[in-house]
C-alpha cells in the first residue's frame, strides 16, 4: 500500500467486529490520537498532526471513512460529504445524549496506541463532526489530556454528543486531574457559544473552552481556518495544544 503521508505509515486495526485504516507517525513519543473532520482525510488534518508529530509525539489518525489519501479542494470536500454520507447513521449526528458506536471503537484504539508506544497515557483530539469523540474517549483512564477543535455534535440542537454515564465518568476522572480543552470561532454557527457554557457547567474548573474572536464566518480553527488569506496563522492555538499535551503526557 503506497504512504499517502510522508513520516506516517498506514496499518489496519480491527476493534468490536470493525477495521478501519490507521496512520500512525513513523516516530516514537507519547500517543495523540487525532480524529479527522467531516471531509475526511484531508490535507489540512494531515497538517494540523504533522506539526503535532514534530514536537515529538506519535500522532495515530484513524480514517473512520473514505480514503487513505488526502482530499484537498472543493470537488474533494464534495467526495469527503459523499463518503460521510454512506455512514452517517453510525454518528448519530442529531443525538443530543448518545456519542453512538464509535466511541467504544476509539477507545479501543486509545488502548492499542498506548500499549504500541510504551505509553501510559494518550491525548486526543476531535475536530468538528469529531470533535464530542474526544470527550468520549475521555472516559478511558489511559487519556491524559482531550483536546475538542469546534465539537459540532449534535447538529442544529442543544446538547454535548455524551451518553449520562459517559459525562458521570468524564467528571469523575476531571476530579483526579484529567484537563479538557476546547476552542472555537466567534462566528461559528456549527459549535455555538452554548455548547461551550454547557461544557463549562457541566465539567467546571478542570474545563477550559476558548472563543477566538473574529469578524469572518470561520469554521475550522487547526485546519482549513488555521491560514489567513496572506498565509500568515490566525493564531497560535497550535502551539498551545501542543504544550498542553506536553505538560500533561511527558513523564
């Protein structure tokens, strides 16, 4: 199988009856499992976990749909909403209190990733439509830190993406030291400010969600939305991420 990635390697992993293609970075460090957007894979998010991967840690991409290959470009997306649309029924995408079957196939893959790098724990980010799997996964004991890029679950209601038990146990584990962040757009109608009050309410001082302020309809703030129109960074939330995993999973 060709690398669609340069520095990632691509295996097959199989969790709860279902294989999915895994890119896993070719370096050693703690784990950060990075969960693409609702395109895909795409040339953005390959990016966004490269500068992850070179600030020493081994990034793991599942590609929960689709190709390998990374989409960039209009037509592309065009194929990455046509791909997400054969599957949306395992995303619940409409569900204000289920994260539905992919939760417990990432937290599998949480498990395997710490057990592949000789790690303790991982840390996780979702971006967009998988933006609530990394509360999810914050379930798990192994995941150290969650990191949830504009969570956009559940689609056009109120509500966090998280069964009652998930939410009990993402508290309690919060209470031990576990952090969770989260970061949007001002303008952002997809994750609106009340999800992050909700998240704030709910998950209290060990819950941090940032609002970046702008005047521009802005979405994707690790990816598409990252660059200005002059190729200058909006922001150096990627660097805070980064950090924040650092403190968090370097011994």
């Amino acid at each position: 199988m060709a690398e669609p990635i340069e520095n990632f390697i691509t295996l097959t992993k199989s969790f709860r009856g279902v294989e999915r293609p895994v890119l896993v970075s070719r370096n050693d460090g703690p784990p950060i499992i990075v969960l693409h957007e609702i395109y895909g894979m795409s040339k953005s998010v390959a990016a966004f976990a490269e500068m992850i991967r070179q600030a020493g840690f081994r990034v793991y991409m599942p590609v929960l749909y689709g190709s390998t290959q990374p989409k960039d470009g209009r037509i592309d997306k065009a194929r990455g909403m046509a791909e997400f649309a054969c599957v949306a029924y395992r995303f619940r995408i409409f569900c204000a209190n289920e994260s539905g079957p992919w939760a417990d196939w990432l937290r599998d893959l949480v498990d395997w990733a710490c057990v592949e790098s000789g790690s303790g724990k991982a840390g996780v980010v979702g971006l967009c439509l998988t933006g609530n799997f990394a509360l999810s996964m914050a379930t798990s004991p192994r995941v150290g830190a969650a990191v949830m890029g504009e969570p956009s679950l559940p689609m056009f209601r109120d509500g966090l993406h998280v069964t009652d038990a998930e939410l009990v146990t993402v508290k309690a584990r919060m209470a031990e030291g576990l952090e969770v962040r989260a970061y949007r757009y001002s303008t952002d109608k997809l994750c609106p400010a009340s999800r992050f009050a909700m998240l704030e309410a709910e998950l209290g001082v060990g819950f941090k969600g940032e609002t970046l302020e702008v005047s521009e309809k802005l979405h994707s703030v690790f990816t598409d939305d990252l660059g200005g129109s002059r190729g200058q960074l909006r922001h150096q939330k990627v660097e805070e991420v980064i950090a924040f995993f650092g403190r968090l999973l370097n011994p």
